[in-house]
C-alpha cells in the first residue's frame, strides 16, 4: 500500500519523538543548573551511582538535595542516596526526571570530565615542557654553552 503524503506513518511518529528527544538534551542546561549538578557527581553522589539507578542530584539548597528520579518507586535508589545523605545530615526532595534528560545530563558530564583531563593534561606538558627549558637553560650557563644540546 503506497501512503499519500498526508498519511500518518510510524516513521512520522519516530521523527517526532528523535526532535523531542533533541529537546530534551538541549532543554535541560535552561531547567537546571548544569555546574551544580557536576560538582554534586563529584562531590555526592558519584557517576556510576547515577547511571545505575537512574538519578541525578539537581541541586542541594542548604541541608536538602533535590534529586531527579527517572522512576520515583525505585526504592533502592532511594535507600542508596538516603544511606549517603544520612553521614550529611541532609534530606532528601526527589522528583521526576525524564529519562532523556538523565541521559543527556550524564552524557554532558562525561565529555565535561573528559575536557578537564584534556585541559589538565595540557597544562602538565606545558609546565613539563618550561621545567625542561629552563633546566636547559641553567646548564648552558653553567656550562657556558649557549645552547646545551651542542657539544663543546
């Protein structure tokens, strides 16, 4: 059967959800707080406990940490990040998360993770690389060779 292009399809219904989806990963850094959020992964609760029980901690305002839940039943989540908050004297505001935004959130922490080892990396081999200069430097004057690598 050929479909007039007035007839709605499944590929339409895909589409629509794949632009939402797109959405939803752009829309979450104007919903929250985006270095709030990677600085309690670091601090809190960390990467690999959000991926697996679908959390993300959204914000902590004085002794509460909002917490977005793919699933709000999930009771082991919720024992898990109750067990953690209990050292800290905190409490606990879970609410819904869209399943999108939880992964567009932890996608946007890893390449932000990854940057920084990059940036740090950086740094370490420009610091390596002016230590290496100037211990050259420092023996040509000792040597009295203007370069070092030369020989006498």
């Amino acid at each position: 059967m050929v479909s007039s292009p007035g007839d709605r399809t499944d590929g339409d219904a895909a589409i629509r959800d794949a632009a939402v989806s797109a959405t939803a990963k752009t829309d979450w850094t104007a919903q929250f707080d985006r270095e709030q959020i990677f600085r309690l992964i670091d601090s809190i609760l960390p990467f690999e406990a959000c991926l697996y029980h679908q959390i993300l901690p959204l914000s902590l305002e004085g002794s509460r940490l909002k917490l977005g839940m793919v699933n709000l039943d999930d009771s082991a989540a919720l024992d898990y990040v109750r067990r953690i908050l209990a050292y800290m004297n905190c409490s606990l505001a879970p609410q819904t998360l869209a399943s999108s935004i939880h992964h567009a959130a932890l996608s946007a922490y890893l390449n932000y993770t990854g940057n920084q080892k990059q940036i740090a990396n950086a740094r370490h081999q420009s610091q390596a690389q002016v230590t290496t200069q100037r211990q050259e430097k420092r023996v040509a004057q000792e040597t009295g060779n203007p370069r070092s690598g030369e020989p006498r």
